[in-house]
C-alpha cells in the first residue's frame, strides 16, 4: 500500500485538532522565509514592527469575524484553556468572594475545580436527563446571587459532546464562558458575555495559545497576587506582550482568522458545521449498531460522540477506520466509544467518508 499523503487522511480529534489544510501550506511556504525577510516568523522580535503588524491584524481578523465591541480587550494569552481556569478567578475576585458555576461535563468540573483555590464556588446546576439522554439545565438569574463575582460555564463539552446553545440569563452578574471547542464556529453576541477564553487548539491554531475576550469594566478587579502575566489589565495595556508571547502560534491563528473570512466568516462556518453535523448525527440515528447519549437539543456540532451497541466491535471499528484514512475517532478514556470531533477545519468530504464508512461497518457487522 502506497503512503498515505495528507490530503488522504481526515484528523477527527478532539485537540490538538486539525488546521485547515490551505493554512498549513503557507505556514510551510513561509517557513524559513517570511515575506522575503530571509527569517522565520518564529525568529522575529515580538517587539519588531514586522511582528507587531502580524499581531495587529490578527487581533483586528479576530474582532471582524465576531463582531467584538470597541470596550472589549481581545488579549493573546498562554497556558492555553486551563491557564484561563486559574486565571478568570484571580482576575475577577476583587468582584465578590464567590462565584457561581453550572457543571455540564469535565471542562467546567475542571475550571470549578481549580477557581477553588482562589474564590468560593457554589454550583448552581449539573448535568440532567431529558427523555433518558445527557443534558444541561436552564440556569435562571433567581439561581444565582447578585453579589457573586462571576457565572461561569463551558459551552460545549468535548468529552460528553453537549453543547449549550442559548446563554444563562443570570441578571447583571458578568457571564464567563469556555468557549474553548466552539469558538469561531457561529456568530455572537459578545455583549451577553463579560469574559469569553478559548484555547487555541480546536478552532483557532496550535496548542498553548488561548485568546481572551474581555469587557473593558472587569479589568480592574484582580487580586494583588494574581501573576503579572495573567494580569488582564496588564495584559491588556502591554498589547499581550508584557512578556514574549508565543509568537508563531499567534501568526498561525492569524492566517486560521483569514481562512475564515475567505469562507464567508462565521456565519457561513456555521451553515457547513450544521450540515456536517446533521449528516453525522443521521447516520447515527438511522443505524442500529450505533447510539448517541445525549438529548437532540444538546448534541455538539463540533464533536459527536457514539457508541457500539456491541463494545467488543470497538477495536475492530477503530482498526478499520485508521485503515481507511479516519483517524483519531476513539471516544474519551473517561466515557469510552468514539468521538468524531468536527471542528471548522474539517471538510464536508470528511464526514461523507465517515458516514460511508459507518453504514459500511454496520452492513458487515450489524
């Protein structure tokens, strides 16, 4: 058998995910050479007025697909997803002395669990059942106490594959969501969020970058302790770069924010992520081998989890599926099964040859 190329594989993990093919190729082009510098932008001074416009129509790409609002900050942060878990807290204890969380999958236990160490957390919601299938409750602002510094919640789980559609409406407390699997994915309205993170690795680039989308009055409220580079407000003032940024993960996810306005923006993502979605999710549902836990209204349009009506068939689907060019598609160690993770990057052509391939394994093994 001849070796696979790239094109003849379709990555479905859940992160660090694929990136769009047309990016990696100009990353490969301009490599060793960017715009004819004789430099890699990876070798560029943060400080240099090269890097500075790269950094600067990153953030302006970033604010035109979402529409973000002039008195919001967008901050290019590190430590991906969970550096933000540490950070939102320390940033916004100055608030209140507690915070309210609802708990619809690892992602947000994970950030509950670690704001522990800085405010007192009170959960105000956990995963329910509808009809027998996973879902999250409706969080109303009578759940929540005026006086908490923040209402924090993930809106798309990719362990689980919940996804939350609709924002919490908590009153004037600010909401804070992790937005880390389903950003970019559809549009927004950035004025029902007071803070918005995102690691890189799903939608927007490389590992260990996260972006920040913060409302301009919670910048002022972090505990005196908090680390100066996960400051917000020195963030904010120093342009991300109060310390040496990570540079070529930040150019990355500029040329992933260009890719996305040469789709039609995000609204246009969204059209295609609904129509990958639905095709998967039919095929799930129209074959019997095959079984989704969660409630229709909270399947994730980014990362469809399933599972074998005969779990004995599991490695032999995973084996054929690799050999087929599917690759990454084994379900979470925490819940088992398979996960098909359908970020923006991944083509409509990908989830036709998973769903061919699945109606295919379920003729031969159903």
């Amino acid at each position: 058998m001849k070796d696979k190329q790239p094109l003849d594989i379709f990555n479905f993990c859940a992160g660090p995910a694929m990136l769009p093919v047309e990016v990696m190729q100009q990353a490969q082009a301009e490599f060793v050479n960017w715009q004819s510098t004789g430099r890699s932008v990876m070798e560029l001074s943060h400080r240099s007025k090269e890097y500075i416009a790269v950094a600067e129509e990153a953030e302006q790409d970033f604010r035109d697909l979402l529409n973000v609002p002039a008195n919001y900050k967008v901050l290019f942060a590190q430590g991906g997803g969970r550096g933000q878990f540490s950070a939102v807290p320390m940033n916004l204890k100055g608030r209140g002395d507690s915070a309210a969380f609802l708990l619809s999958g690892s992602w947000s236990k994970g950030a509950h669990k670690e704001a522990q160490k800085f405010i007192t957390s009170h959960v105000v919601g956990d995963i329910i059942k509808l009809d027998g299938l996973l879902a999250a409750p409706t969080i109303t602002s009578e759940q929540i106490d005026p006086s908490s510094a923040y209402f924090h919640y993930c809106s798309n789980e990719t362990v689980d594959g919940i996804e939350i559609n609709t924002v919490p409406k908590v009153g004037e407390v600010p909401v804070v969501v992790d937005m880390s699997s389903n950003i970019l994915s559809k549009p927004l309205n950035i004025a029902d969020y007071g803070i918005i993170y995102a690691g890189a690795q799903k939608n927007i680039g490389p590992s260990g970058l996260a972006v920040v989308v913060v409302r301009d009055d919670l910048l002022e409220h972090a505990m005196p302790e908090t680390p100066t580079f996960l400051h917000y407000k020195t963030m904010a003032d120093y342009d991300s770069m109060y310390n040496t940024p990570p540079t070529y993960s930040w150019y990355l996810a500029g040329l992933v924010f260009k890719w996305l306005k040469q789709q039609g923006g995000v609204a246009a993502i969204e059209q295609k992520n609904v129509e990958k979605a639905a095709l998967l999710y039919q095929c799930i549902d129209e074959c019997d081998l095959y079984t989704n836990k969660v409630h229709p209204d909270f399947r994730s349009k980014m990362n469809v989890t399933f599972h074998l009506a005969n779990t004995e068939l599991d490695t032999l689907f995973l084996q054929q599926a690799e050999a087929n060019g599917l690759t990454a598609l084994k379900g979470h160690r925490i819940v088992g099964g398979m996960r098909a993770s359908i970020y923006n990057a991944m083509p409509i052509e990908g989830v036709e040859a998973l769903t061919s391939f699945m109606r295919d394994f379920a003729r031969r093994n159903g």
